[in-house]
C-alpha cells in the first residue's frame, strides 16, 4: 500500500481535491482535523502545552483555543514549538489508521504543513495543489469572510508555491484552466500502477 501525501497553499483547493479521491473510493486522513483532536484528547499534549505556555491554555483540562491563538498569534517560535509538540502524535495516529487500510492500493494524508513539518519525507508520494496567488486570495476572502491584508499575512507565514512544487512528485493545478477531475483521474490511475509494481495484491 503506497502512502501519499497531499498538500497547498491556502486557497489552493486542496480539500476539493481530496473530495474528489475519497469519490474515487481513497481513505483520506486530515492531519489538521486530527491535530485538533488529538490536542483536546491527548493529556499529555494538555501537560506539555501548559508546561510551555502556562496554566491560561489548558482551564479544567480544555484547551482554551482563544488563549493559545493569541499567544501563537505572529509568533513564529511558539507556534513552531506547538506544531513540534502535537507532530509525534499525529505521525503514531496515522501509522494506526494506516495499518488500518491495508485492502486499498493507496491511502493519503492531507495536511498544511506536509512539507513544512517533514512529513512528507516519511510518506511514498507528495502531491500539491497550485493554484495562482491572486486566485486563491480571492478564494479565502470569499470563503472566510476576511481582508485582503488578512490573506496576504496567512500567505506570507506558509512555504512558497515554487517551494512546495519543488519538494512534490506531482502537481494538480486548480487554475479553473483545466479540469480538476481529469488530472485526479490521470494520477488515481498512475497511483495504482505504481502500488501494482511494487507487488501490492490489494483492492480498492
């Protein structure tokens, strides 16, 4: 079973990329969603994040969210310490739903900072999802209800867009130039006879 990794830029469309897989009959583990699961779950995230932050982002063992945004708001150092925190705990989650889904040719870890967190180094094929700057800035402030400035400033604190294609085995462009379901299709189907060569006898 090939393990595959799909990442973007914000705005890039990368959650409708992965509606798309999950069609097409691919297990998708959100990283993000489970980071924050595992944040309100894990005691000893709970124990490591007040040993770091103090009493105020832990209140009668619940992470107060307010709290813990405002201090790793335009910190850089505190944010990277609690991605560094809750990582560890989201590669073992994985390996267990992994493990999990053996019957399938291929399984994919969506997550933001694929790269960034080196993640992607542990997984068998790296995906992003581009899209042009000005298009995915519209995209948020259409979605979030949010600035342009507010945009930019997300934009500015992720890897960039030559980076993340750099680092990828395969790009999916989300341009509205070309169909996205056509290029999910191409590369579903290159996915498996990739998991074919390497001798994997499973099934979708």
């Amino acid at each position: 079973m090939l393990k595959v990794g799909i990442t973007g830029g914000i705005g890039s469309g990368k959650t409708m990329v992965c509606r798309i897989f999950e069609v097409l009959g691919i297990p998708i583990y959100y990283a993000d969603f489970h980071a924050k699961r595992l944040m309100e779950t894990d005691p000893g995230i709970k124990q490591e994040l007040t040993k770091l932050f103090g009493p105020s982002v832990v209140i009668k063992g619940k992470i107060n969210k307010e709290n813990l945004a405002r201090i790793i708001f335009n910190n850089s150092d505190a944010l990277r310490s609690v991605n560094s925190l809750v990582h560890p705990s989201v590669r073992k989650d994985f390996i267990g739903w992994a493990n999990k889904m053996s019957e399938h040719f291929y399984i994919i870890e969506e997550a933001a900072i694929l790269f960034e967190s080196g993640a992607y180094k542990l997984l068998d094929f790296n995906i992003t999802v581009s899209a042009p700057e000005e298009m995915r800035i519209k995209r948020v402030m259409a979605r979030d209800h949010t600035t342009r400035e507010e945009v930019l400033s997300r934009i500015s604190k992720q890897m960039t867009e030559q980076e993340r294609i750099s680092l990828a085995d395969a790009v999916i462009l989300n341009d509205e130039s070309e169909l996205l379901i056509p290029q999910v299709i191409a590369l579903h189907n290159k996915l498996i006879d990739l998991a074919g060569n390497q001798g994997i006898k499973t099934k979708l």
